[in-house]
C-alpha cells in the first residue's frame, strides 16, 4: 500500500481552493493509501506570522481537516514543527539541492516580489524544505493543487540527487539504490486551480488582501452568496461547451467550482446552463456552495470551541509520524557518514 504525504500552511483564510484543489482529494486517498496530513508551520513563518494567530490557524487548519473527513486514527494527522526530522533532513537537502533549481521556482518570485534582497533566507529555500516532508516519510503520492507542481518536479530532482550524489555508500551499507523514492504529484479534478473570484488571472490565494476575492471555509451563508454574486464575469451568456470557456477565465473558474462541488464534468454541468445568463447560474452556485461548505464550517466551529482535543490529535499524529521520520532519518545520516549512536 502506497504512502501520500501533503501538507496545509496555517497561515489563515482556508479558502475553497485549498478545499477543492487539496483538502477533498486528501479525504479520497483515505480509501486507497496511508495518508500522513500535515499542518506545515514551518512553512508559514517563511513569512512572519503573528504568534496568536499562527495557534490559532495551526487549530484552524486541523480543524478542516478533521471537518472534511480525514481520520485522524486510521491515517496520520499533526503539526510539521513537532517532528524535528522535518528540519533535520531540510538541512541536508539545502546541501543537495542547488542554487540554480531554486532560482528557477516561480513561487518565490511571487512571493517573494519586488523587494527581493528583503525576503527571508527561509521563503527561498521552502522548496528544499517541502522535498524533506515529503522523503522523511518515503511518501509516492503528493496530493496538491496545481501551484505546487514546479516544487514537486524539484522533489524528485533532489530525490535523484541525493541517491546519486551518495550511491556508493548506499550500496555499501545495503540500503535500496534508490533510497528516496520518486514522489509523484497527483493533481486531479476539475478545480486543480481556483482562481480568484475578482480576476480570472490570479489563483485565490490566502494571502489576497481582498476578502472577496476568495470564499473563506469559515464563511456563514450569507457571505458565501454576497461574493458569489460580485463574482466577476463577462457579459456573455454561458457557451455550451468547454471549448467556449478557453478565452473566458472568470466563466472558466465559476464553471468548474460548480463541477468540483457537484461531482461533475465542466461538460456536463455546461450541457445544464449553457446559453443561460450569469445571474440564473449564479443563484444555483450559491444554494450548492452552501450545501456544501456549510457544513464542514459549521463543525470546524465547533471543533475550535475545544482546542485541547484538537492539541490531542496533533500530539498523537505527530508521534506515530516521527517513529517513520525517525528511522529514514537514521539511515540518512548512515548513508552521509554522520557518528551516531548504533
Ligand atoms: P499561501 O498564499 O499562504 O501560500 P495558499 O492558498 O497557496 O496559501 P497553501 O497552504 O500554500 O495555500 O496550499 C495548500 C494546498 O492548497 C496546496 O496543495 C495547494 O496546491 C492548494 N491550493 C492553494 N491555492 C489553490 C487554488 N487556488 N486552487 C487549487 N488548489 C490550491
Ligand atoms: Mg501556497
């Protein structure tokens, strides 16, 4: 049975594309995989993160999780900075990986924007970071949305270099030539990438300082149906088919939230409302966004009424994930020639 490991930054605003683009999917792999669901703190303070609501969002985040269906018994749930293994093989993969990969990631260009000599050491080298989280656990299958497949590709090309840079002792201490295995993105459904709800340009992002350009996890009914209704669109009615979608990304975006949320291909759903107005399929998108989200910020409220349970889990999550971590991590110092205790 194959290992997903995927991850969550807590760094406020759970949106419906972490939803769609991650969360859903991470609850589907339950049925097939062991799943390691991680909150990546580490992560989120590569940008400063104020230190009450980066708690808060850490219990956030957990709280979807849980909300959405993951188990946390069955499959494994915690907090990355409880499992020091995750640092520790970072620091060793800063030592693999290669200035020139890293410069080539877009996301930290995004990111990291105009002030660059500004940023933290920590925003660049997040990649090398995310490539450690997922080999501590010699994970195959990364369940993300489309805004990490450079990261990924990264992954695996650190992976490979890490198994060539050390293959001699590898071998000589009898270890699997390829020790890290390739992980493999998997990106599936129809909302890989949800835009945001003010331009069909730019992914809906946590970090978008308009609230109305993302609809929140935590949003009540009738903020789900006020931003929906300022969505933006173009003046057209709604083609019928998918190839009329191709020059119209706002169309684009709403069609295929429709389509996650509802279990359907963007094909089908235009089969139902092509040739309509925007306003008639809008009604119908907030009454299913509802439906749907509705209840899993419903019960994230409730589970934040009671952080101690929600602490619990994460502790527990985070010692049965670093007995895994712990033995790869042994064996990479094995492999590099670190002294250690046998
Ligand atoms: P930040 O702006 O802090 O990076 P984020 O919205 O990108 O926040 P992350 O915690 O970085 O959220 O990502 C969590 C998961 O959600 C990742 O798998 C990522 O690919 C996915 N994701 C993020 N934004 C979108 C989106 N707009 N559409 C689909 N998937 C998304
Ligand atoms: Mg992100």
């Amino acid at each position: 049975i194959q290992r997903v490991f995927s991850g969550v930054q807590p760094t406020g605003n759970l949106h419906l594309g972490n939803y769609l683009g991650a969360i859903v999917n991470f609850v589907k792999l339950q049925q097939t995989h062991n799943c390691i669901y991680c909150v990546v703190d580490l992560h989120a303070i590569t940008v400063w993160q104020n230190p009450v609501e980066l708690t808060h969002n850490i219990r956030e985040v957990t709280a979807a999780f849980l909300a959405s269906g993951i188990d946390p018994d069955k499959h494994i749930v915690f907090n990355q900075s409880q499992v020091a293994e995750h640092a520790e093989l970072a620091w060793v993969l800063n030592c693999v990986a290669r200035l020139g990969w890293l410069n080539r990631m877009t996301q930290f260009k995004e990111k990291a924007g105009k002030d660059r000599e500004n940023a933290s050491v920590g925003l660049y080298a997040y990649p090398n970071l995310m490539a450690a989280d997922i080999l501590v656990y010699r994970a195959t299958h990364v369940p993300v949305g489309e805004d990490q497949k450079q990261h990924l590709e990264l992954a695996r090309d650190i992976a490979q270099k890490f198994n060539n840079d050390f293959s001699e002792s590898i071998a000589a201490k009898g270890y699997d030539a390829k020790f890290f295995p390739q992980p493999e993105p998997l990106i599936t459904g129809p909302a890989t990438r949800v835009m945001s709800l003010r331009d069909g340009s730019k992914k809906m992002s946590k970090s978008d300082p308009s609230d109305y350009s993302r609809i929140n996890l935590t949003d009540d009914a009738d903020a789900i149906a006020q931003k929906i209704r300022k969505a933006k669109t173009d003046p057209e009615p709604l083609p019928s088919e998918e190839d009329g979608l191709k020059a119209r990304p706002e169309a684009d975006n709403l069609v295929g939230i429709y389509a996650a949320l509802s279990g359907r291909t963007k094909a089908d759903v235009l089969r139902e409302f092509g040739g309509g107005q925007f306003s008639g399929f809008k009604s119908t998108l907030v009454d299913l966004s509802v439906d749907k989200l509705g209840p899993v910020g419903a019960e994230m409220k409730r589970l934040m009424q009671d952080p101690g349970h929600v602490d619990a889990v994460l502790v527990k999550g985070a010692e049965r994930a670093r007995a895994i971590a712990f033995e790869t991590m042994k064996a990479v110092k094995d492999i590099v020639g670190f002294v250690q205790p046998k």
